[in-house]
C-alpha cells in the first residue's frame, strides 16, 4: 500500500508530462480527465452553437428545457440514446457497426498530445504534430467505411466527397504545419522539434508566437491552416459531405440514435482537436499574452485573476438573467435553477481566485480560452457562409492553398537561413 | 518513454497482424480486405513505436493508413465491385502458387533455424527522444546526409508516379 | 518459455517472414487486382519491419531511413498501379488479372 | 420578340453523354421527399460521378385538379380554389382569375378597387421573392437569410391577416372589384412596412450579393440562353435575367398598372447569379410601386356592378398578368351557363420547370440544387 502511495506522490512535483514520466497511474488519471474535460465540452459546445447561431439569425434557439435551454443538450442526448437504433437490411453489419466507433477513436487519441499545459498532456511524444495529424486524418477511414456499408447511392456520394475532401486539405495544412515546425529551429543548436510542448517552449524562448513571426509568413500560413482546418472538420462552408439540401445527411445519413449521436461526438472533438493544433503552432498554445513583455511578480498576478474573473462575469451574466426572468410561478423553477447555475459558476470562480489552484489552472485556462475563440469562428462561418460547390472546393485546396503553402514554405525556409547573415552576423 | 510489457504487446499486435494479414487474401470483398489491411498496418505503426522508431511510425500512420488506403477504398468504390465478388476469387495457377510460397516458406524456416546464433541477444541501447532530429541529420544534415541524393531521387520518384498516375487516369489528357 | 517472453530481433524476423509468405500467397492466387496490389503492399511492410528491427538490432538509424524510402517506393507504387487499375477497368470493365490477356497468343 | 429565332434546333435533348467510367452511369432519384426539391417534386438524374448527364422531372405528386374542379363550380365559387395553386402568391393568383372573368363579362373594376389590388399584389410579390430567397440561400448552404427573410415577411402576412383575415390563401380579390373595403390604417400600415422593408434589401443583399462563395456558386451555373427561354416558353425574372425585357405589366398593362412608373430590371448571362440580380431589382421596383399608389388611392366605390348570378355569354377568353414567378395566365371557355365549360391555366412554374434539363445539362449535382432553387417554382402550381 505504501509502495502505491509512493509511487503516486512520485510524479507530484514533476516537470514533466505523466506519460513522459512513466507514471501510469497519473496518465490514467489524465485520460480519464481528459475524456470528461472533452464530453463536457461537446455538450457545451453544443448549447453555445445552438444558442449563438440562433441569436445570429433573429431567434431565441432552444429556451424550454432548462433555463434558457441550459439542460437541451442533456435531453437531446437522451434521446439519442433511447432512440431505435436502425441498420438497413442490406448493410454491411460489421463496418456498418464499426464506423463510427473508428471516426470517435480518431477523434479522440488526438488528444495524446495535446499540450494543455507544460505538463498537463497525457504524454509528449517526439513526434506530437505528426501524430497528431495522421491519427486525425484516420477519421477518413471511418467516414468512408460509413458510407460503403450504408449501401445507398447519397452516403456513397457523401463520404466519397468528405475523403477526397480531407485527403486534398490535408496537404495544404501539412505545408502550413511544416512552415511552422521549421520556425522551432531558430535557436543556437539549429534543431527544431515535433513534440507539441517543444513546439511551444519554442515560442516562448523565441519571445513571439508563430503567428506573427517573419510577418506575414506566419500569418498566411495560419490562414492556410484556418481555412484547411475547417475543411477537415467538414464543417460549414465547406460542409459538403452533408450537405442537407444535396446530399440528404452524407455518410450518416442511414444512422440513427447512439450511433448517430458517435459522428456528431466525433465531429465535435475533432474541431477541438484541430483548433488545439493551430492554437499550439501559432498563437503560443498554453501561453498567456505578452508572457515576456509583461513578465514579474506584479504581471504574474494581473494574468492569475483571469480564471476567475471571467467565470464569475458567467456568474453575473446568470445573476442577471435571473433578475430578468418573468415573475410568474410558472418560471420559478427555471428561476432558481439559473440562479444556482450562476452560484456554481460563481464559486468555481472563486475556487479559481486560490494561488495553489490558479497557478495550476491558467495554463489550461489560456488553452481553453485560445480554443473557444476558433470555436466561435466555426459558429460564425456557418452563420454567414453559403456552401462551397465541391470542384471549388478542390479548386481552392490544390490551385490556391497548396501553391501558396509551398511558397510560405520556401519563404520561411529562405528567411530563417538568410535571417542570422543579416541581422546577426 | 520506454515501451512497457514488451512481449504481451508483441504477441497480441502480430496476432492482429498476421489475422488481418489472413484476412486481406482470404475476403471476397475487396472492402473488407482493404479494412483488413489498413489494421495490420496499424498494428504494425504500434511495432515500430516498440521498436524505438516513432518518426518511422508516424509515417505508417500517416502515409499508409491515412493516404495509401484510402486511395485504395477509392479505386474500390469508383469500379464495381458488385460483378467481382460473385465471381471466382483463385486464379487458375492458385495450387502452383501455394506450392511455390510453401517452398519459400520452408527456405525461410530453414534459414532463421541455421542463422539463429549470429542474432545478438540483447539489442544495443538506443535513445528515442531525438530520433527525429536523427533520422533528418541522415537525410539531409550538412555533414552526415548520407542520403541526400537518395532522397532527392524519391522526390523524382515520385514526380513520376504522379504524372503516370494522372496520365494513366485520365480519359482524355 | 524463456526465449518467448524474451523479444529479440528473431521475432520480429519471423513475423515478417510470415506477412512476406501471406503476401506471396495473395500476389499469386488472388484473380482480383486490388487485392493483389494490397497484397503487394504486405509484402513491402514486411520488408519495412525487418528493416527496423535489424535498425534496433545494431542501434543506428539506417534501418529507419530506408524503411522511410520504402514507404514512399509504396506510395508511388500504388498511385501508379491503381491508374493502372482505372485505365485497365475502362477498357475492359472487369478487375481480374488472368484476363489480361491481350497480348498472349 | 422577333429578333429572337425561337427553335431548339441546336440542342439535342435526346441522346445522353457518354459517361467517363461507361459501367458507372449513376442514376440517383432525388425526392419525391427531399429537402431541396421544394415540395413533392421527383427528379431522376442520370450522373456520371457528381456530372449530370440528363435528368427528367416527374410531376403529379400534389395534383388535386383544380382544373376540373373548376368546371363543376360557378364562376365564384371557383375564386378560392386558385389560391391553392401557386399558395405562395395566392393573391395573384386571385387577381388572373378576376380579372379573367371580368374581362368574359366585360365589367372593369371600380379605380379604388384597382388600386388595392396593386397593392396587394405587389406586397404579395415581395413576399413571394422573399420566401424564394430564404430558400434559395438554404439550398445554396447560407442558412441565415431564410430567417431574415422570414421575419420580414411576416409584416407582409400581418397585413394581409388584418385586410382579410387570411394569411397565406387570401381569396382577397372577388369578380368585380373587392369585398371588403379597406382597414382604418391600412395606407399607414402599407406605408410602414415599405419604410421598414427598404433597408431589408440592402440587408439580404449584403449577406449575399458580394460575398464570394455566393457568387461563385451562382455565376455560370444553369445559364440559360434568351433563346432557349423563349423556345421553351420561360417567362418571369429567369426570362428577364437572359436579356429578354418582356414583363406583361409593362407589355400588355392589366389593372392601371399603366398608371404607374416603373423599370424592368433585365440581366445579361441568365445564369442564377442574374436571376437572383433581377429579383432583387424587383423587390426594390415593387417597393416603388408600392410608393406611388399607397398615397394615391382614390376615392369611390369598390365593387363594380356584377350580376348575382353570373352567366357570360358563350365564348372564349385568355387574360395573362405576370405573376412573381412568370406569365399566369387563365383561359375559360363559357357555354353560357353559370359554370364555366373549360377552365384552363397557364401556371409560370409548370412552363419553367420545362427548362430543369436544359439549364442543368454538364451541371454538377450541387448545381441541379441551385437551378431549382432559382427557378423559383411552387409545386402545388405545377401539379394544380
């Protein structure tokens, strides 16, 4: 017993991720916080799109279960899982059982290394980015094997669609990745890294994010990797493969309840998982801002209260809400329930205000808040954009993406080399 | 990261191997082979990372499970596969080719039986953390790439293999 | 018992050789051409594994960088015969090797 | 007219493209229940992987023969049943077949009386193109303009409502004239609504008319040529958007619209690009008319003298107005009695739906969606 104790308290105080430490109690323990981290943000992630696009578009969005549909999410998900699970007759049973369990795997070993943190990743691995795209670019497999054992002409045509789509934005976003992981080398050895964490370290050594290093190489290859990343995802406008108006549903079309609900879960954690990408090459992963500009004890604090503060401006935001809520015996329920939402909101606010807690969460924090604004972005282009035709779409993947890719690639690579001839000579 | 229970990981990933590598020649459908495969090449991405060759992993996963199969489910769907799989799978020669990969099998078995003793025990340490660092220092390091002019003779490669490609595909060039 | 539990190079020599002889045995009796090309592919990742086990075995990294050579030897590979496939399944609409036959007498 | 020569001759409607992979002609049936079909409209595309190679329409799925109905009814009582067709624009649907009749009993609806009915049908216009572009844009993917266009035309069904107390099948229109006289507010309202709805152009117009992925999805795709239109009998904004300045209101005037001042918007490429231009255009042009006759609205009676009983002397008559969605037009045969002997209509969208084939022809599949969207058709018109 005192051995496993030991063993535990082992890692505590340790530099390193818990994968790269060895210790397998605290990457279990990581996994499974990672997991639930990830769920929890799926079902608010679907509450916040609902909600966001509703507003965008001059309506209220879901507003019945809950507190202003604070609890949809959840009933949906019931009904999803209660729902009849279909199989057409004739389907290819096992593939068509498989399929989605593959594109949720993908989707979620991702997650391996994401670096939340310096140590808050389950593990660093020498070839973080790399796997980090070819585990993601797995998903194809799930969505064609989807699609096939449908046996039916749009799922067919769907997931012929998302393949070729992702395998074709796949290039252009390895050329944008690669700009970036060029950008790791410029330091006195000359060695740059593909671990996610070196690739931040980087950064901060480098006293810049990558987003505005050798302005605008960084730029126009995070925009390559902004677009091409919401063309991976399948998401609007670039939603061909379930396009509803051609294509019925795409791939998922013959699915139904929990398997259905396996594409969405999927969807959803590989736009988290993309996006932690880009927010981890270019805009300084779990970095605060101005990190060397703003450094010392004084600045230290400043960042430390973020945390809080903005989950107790959620407070407030419920707190207000409640105020406004109709006074009508009808709404008490609903009244009192917003009100607690705000008071537990309000107390991980202050939970957040501890040193011991804030000084662990604010790297998870800024991760988290970089992450949310591209997820806002998603919302965004799906409000706004019409969908693109697919031969644009390719159009734009190999006749504009790729090319330019190519040239920030040699630019980059051209400037880093003449950068120390001319500058520091 | 050193790769723990070794020999439990090792029987359990070439089982799945050499299952989906049966499985790959045995389907009719040629789907169901090519799921099949992309397994065991999955399964083999997990040796390499035993083996201390993650950057060599990661191409599997990326290369050969992420581009090469799906380009093969590709191929599938866009010709038929209806008519094929009602029809006889082994071609006429199959007993011939049976004896001739036994034969091969058996000069197998007897070389790994006389070679066994000029096999080390133990494998000489190797680090893993810069392993990609290392393998780009074979390629293309100033001093150390030796590789150099067989990398870019893959780049050629493969210039070629697009262009074949493309012209071989295309209806009307 | 003790030199089953114990993995060396052997092993992961003999694994290969046996994906070798399940890719000798598809290239040669299956009619069908994808699996075939499939087939041809087991055969490569054979090769790729010793490659790397041997790379492990003597501690250096050449094993790897010609497993990485091979990989794209595979790439190629594939583009190439699946138009091949294509182009072939155009003229002939069928995907089976034995009825290339146009040029035997 | 005359200079366009209206043959098909170049086009060879029969015989289909030979596809790229030849054993792989894909034949896909989209609807009758889809999404993007509007309605209960089946077509039967032939594809050669996402290429369209041909398609044919197949109708009749919403038929409830209104025709036929209409010979069993009186000439009144048959006044409601043609706001089922195009339920869309039901008002003008009553406006072509009062007028219709009218012209068979050669009465003419008192000025005021005429004046309503512009207005109401030139509301019911802007309804019309504005559910057409929410749907459009859906098809195409943009999901916020139905909303916005929803909202807003909401106002418009307030009118109505408060006018008729109807919303979507109004039968506002009787033979003769009107039956109810107008609302305490009514010009007020109208006036309102044309102030609150002139900045709503510009709104849909800045979601959509330069934002790139709309114009690339809308340039080029479906054009169809001033000649094939006339061919084919295409009329409405997709005739205008081919070059075509042919609108009834302007070439043979119903109503007083003669009274009013007025441009056609016309486009150059006819493609869904031009004929969403054109609409567009049209919206603000109605938004025009609108303006001149809320404040004129004379003085007088609205019901001109029409026999209880109507009984026309036999004969023959064809009255066309342009409809939202092209030429409507109605032909009743009279045998003399109090029902008519043969009711005939000319919907637009039954006649447009003919050029689908056409306009889609080496389309892509996302494109059929497109065209049918810019066709702008309603299938309770096309099946009647």
């Amino acid at each position: 017993m005192g051995q496993i104790i030991q063993y535990i308290q082992s890692y505590l105080g340790s530099d390193q991720t818990p994968g790269a430490a060895g210790n397998m109690f605290w990457v279990l323990v990581y996994i499974m916080l990672v997991f639930t981290g990830l769920s929890v943000a799926v079902i608010a992630m679907n509450w916040l799109e609902r909600k966001i696009l509703a507003h965008m578009q001059v309506r209220l969005g879901p507003m019945r279960v809950g507190p202003h549909g604070l609890l949809q999410p959840i009933a949906d998900a019931i009904k999803l899982l209660l729902k009849e699970d279909i199989m057409p007759a004739e389907a290819d049973g096992l593939i068509f059982w498989v399929a989605p369990f593959v594109v949720v795997l993908a989707a979620f070993t991702t997650f391996v290394v994401v670096p939340f943190g310096p140590t808050h990743a389950i593990t660093d691995m020498n070839i973080g980015i790399l796997f980090m795209l070819g585990v993601s670019s797995l998903s194809v497999l799930g969505i064609v094997m989807a699609g096939w054992a449908s046996n039916s002409h749009y799922p067919l045509i769907g997931a012929l669609r998302s393949s070729a789509q992702m395998v074709s934005y796949e290039v252009a976003m390895g050329l944008a990745v690669v700009s970036a992981v060029l950008m790791t080398s410029l330091n006195a050895e000359g060695t740059g890294t593909l671990s996610m964490i070196g690739i931040v370290q980087a950064q901060q050594a480098q006293g810049e994010w990558f987003i505005f290093k050798f302005f605008p190489l960084g730029l126009i290859a995070f925009f390559i990797f902004a677009v091409a990343m919401v063309a991976e995802t399948n998401r609007a406008p670039f939603d061909l493969a379930e396009a509803e108006s051609e294509l019925t549903a795409g791939f998922h079309t013959e699915y139904s309840g929990f398997r259905w609900s396996l594409f969405f879960l999927a969807e959803y954690s590989a736009m988290i998982a993309v996006s932690s990408i880009a927010v981890t090459l270019w805009l300084g992963g779990w970095l605060r801002p101005f990190p060397n500009l703003l450094s010392g004890t004084p600045w230290e604090q400043i960042f430390s209260v973020f945390p809080g503060v903005t989950f107790l401006f959620f407070a407030a935001m419920c707190f207000y809400n409640t105020v406004r809520m109709p006074k009508h015996p009808l709404f008490r329920v609903q009244t009192i329930g917003l009100a607690g939402f705000g008071v537990v909101l309000g107390l991980i606010g202050l939970i957040l205000f501890v040193p011991a807690v804030s000084v662990r969460i604010q790297d998870i924090f800024w991760f988290a808040a970089k992450v949310s604004g591209f997820m806002y972005m998603y919302i965004w282009y799906r409000g706004t954009f019409p969908r693109y035709r697919f031969d644009q779409l390719m159009q734009m993947g190999w006749k504009v993406l790729l090319p330019m890719g190519l040239g920030v690639l040699i630019l980059t690579a051209g400037v880093a080399l003449l950068q120390p001839m001319i500058w520091h000579p | 990261m050193a790769p723990v229970a070794t020999p439990f990981f090792f029987y359990l990933l070439s089982g799945i191997m050499l299952i989906g590598g049966i499985l790959v020649i045995t389907r009719k459908n040629p789907v169901h082979s090519a799921l099949a495969l992309i397994v065991t090449l999955l399964a083999q991405a997990s040796i390499y990372l035993m083996l201390y060759a993650p950057f060599v992993a990661g191409v599997q996963i990326i290369l050969y499970a992420g581009g090469i199969m799906v380009l093969f489910l590709f191929v599938i769907m866009l010709v038929s596969i209806d008519r094929s799989v009602r029809e006889r799978q082994f071609n006429s020669q199959w007993v011939v080719g049976i004896i001739a990969a036994t034969a091969l099998g058996g000069l197998f078995v007897t070389v790994f039986i006389k070679g066994k003793e000029i096999f080390p025990e133990h494998a000489l340490p190797m680090v893993e953390n810069d392993n990609t660092q290392k393998i780009a220092d074979l390629l293309y390091g100033a001093h150390t790439g030796q590789y150099m002019f067989a990398f870019e003779i893959a780049s050629l490669l493969l210039l070629v293999a697009i262009i074949g490609a493309v012209v071989m595909a295309k209806k009307r060039i | 018992m003790e030199s089953m539990l114990h993995i060396t190079t052997l092993h992961y020599l003999i694994l290969g050789a046996a994906l070798f002889l399940l890719g000798v045995i598809g290239v040669l009796t299956r009619r069908n051409v994808v699996i075939v090309l499939m087939s041809i592919e087991l055969i490569l990742n054979a090769v790729n594994l010793n490659l790397v086990a041997f790379s492990r075995m003597w501690g250096g990294l050449h094993g790897q960088v010609f497993a990485i050579f091979v990989i794209t030897d595979a790439a190629a590979e594939a583009a190439v015969g699946l138009g091949i496939l294509i182009a072939f399944f155009r003229n002939k609409e069928t995907v089976n090797v034995d009825e290339v036959n146009l040029l035997k007498w | 007219m005359t200079e366009h020569n209206s043959s098909l001759s170049h086009l060879d409607l029969e015989t289909p493209e030979k596809p790229f992979l030849d054993a792989n002609e894909l034949v896909i049936n989209m609807g009758p229940q889809h999404p993007a079909t509007h309605g209960v409209l089946r077509v039967i595309l032939r594809l050669d992987g996402e290429k369209v190679l041909g398609l044919e329409c197949v109708i009749g799925y919403l038929h409830r023969g209104v025709e036929k109905i209409g010979e069993h009814r009186t000439y009144t009582m048959f006044n409601p049943y043609v706001d089922r067709m195009d339920y869309v624009a039901a008002v003008s649907n009553g406006l072509g077949y009062c007028e219709t009749v009218e012209k068979l009993l050669n009465v003419e609806a008192p000025p005021r009386a005429q004046y309503v009915r512009v207005i109401l049908t030139e509301l019911n216009r802007i309804a019309s193109h504005q559910l057409w572009l929410g749907t459009h844009a859906l098809d195409i993917g943009a999901i916020t303009p139905l909303f916005y266009t929803f909202r807003d035309r909401e106002e418009i069904l307030k009118i109505y409502e408060k006018y008729c107390g109807a919303r979507l099948t109004t039968h506002a229109f009787r033979i003769g004239g009107l039956q109810y006289e107008t609302y305490t507010g009514f010009e007020k309202e109208v006036k309102n609504f044309l102030d609150f709805f002139r900045p709503k152009i510009d709104e849909y117009e800045e979601l959509l008319t330069t934002n790139r992925i709309w114009v690339e999805r809308t340039k080029n795709v479906g054009a169809i040529s001033a000649q094939d239109c006339i061919a084919l009998g295409v009329t409405g904004p997709v005739l205008r958007a081919s070059g075509v300045k042919w609108d009834l209101r302007k070439a043979q005037p119903y109503a007083n619209y003669k009274n009013f001042d007025f441009d056609i918007p016309i486009g150059q490429n006819g493609d869904t690009y031009d004929r969403y231009l054109v609409r567009m255009a049209e919206m603000r042009q109605s938004v025009r008319i609108l303006d001149q006759a809320v404040g004129a609205i004379p003085e007088g009676p609205i019901m001109a003298k029409v026999p209880k009983v109507m009984k026309p002397t036999a004969g023959e008559v064809y009255h066309s107005i342009e409809a939202p969605k092209g030429e409507l037009g109605y032909f009743i045969v009279s045998d003399g009695s109090t029902q008519p002997y043969r009711v005939r209509v000319r919907p637009p969208s039954f006649v447009n739906l003919q050029a689908l084939d056409l306009m889609c022809r080496g389309q892509l599949v996302a494109d059929v969606i497109a065209v049918i969207g810019t066709l702008d058709i309603v299938l309770g018109e096309v099946d009647r």
